[in-house]
C-alpha cells in the first residue's frame, strides 16, 4: 500500500509562492496518475490539480490555471506542487492522491494566505 506524506505549506502573503511537496512510498507509485486535492475551512476537499503517470498530462481546476504548476520525479516517487501568485483563498489544507482518489488519505500540509 502506498503511503503519501505531504509538505512545503505555511504562512505566505498574498502574491507570494510556495512549493508543496508529496512523498510516496511503494515502487508502484509511477504507475499512478496523481492528484492535489484541498479543503477549505467549512468547505469539501476539492479537486485541483492531476498528473499522468509519466507526466505529460496535466489538467487544473479553473481557479488555479496558469498560477499553480503540477509535476512530478518518478525517481524520487514524489509530486511537486508550485504555487504562484497565491490568493487568500488559496488557504487550505492540501493533499496529494491519486487521482481517483484511490489511496488512504495523508495528514495534509497548511497553507494560509494573507491579505
């Protein structure tokens, strides 16, 4: 079973950037098309970004095109999450997953946006 540790989240002010980052155990990790997914305070966990397996797919939700990027190292069973000119309502909490989702969820990583 592969287990997902997510990190890079904190405190930025708005139009600052941060770099989330998804650690992945299991060697059958590239076999996956991954996902971010985040949860807003009093709100469901939304989708936000995926990944194809080998990276050459990529699809956003609407409110993040072309300020959040999504990639991923194979090799280093890990998928990457930049975020640019981030808005207060980038604040939640950010998870990776497959894209289905199909794997036991991690604890998540903070970001907070300040106005």
């Amino acid at each position: 079973q592969v287990q997902l540790v997510e990190s890079g989240g904190g405190l930025v002010q708005a139009g600052g950037s941060l770099r989330l980052s998804c650690a992945a155990s299991g060697r059958t990790f590239s076999s996956y098309a991954m996902a971010w997914f985040r949860r807003s305070p009093g709100k469901e966990r939304e989708f936000v970004a995926a990944i194809s397996w080998g990276g050459g797919t990529t699809v956003y939700t609407d409110s993040v095109k072309g300020r959040f990027t999504i990639s991923r190292d194979n090799a280093k069973n890990t998928v990457y999450l930049q975020m640019n000119s981030l808005k207060p309502e980038d604040t939640a909490v950010y998870y990776c997953n497959t894209d289905r989702p199909s794997l036991s969820w991690g604890q998540g990583t903070q970001v907070t946006v300040s106005s």
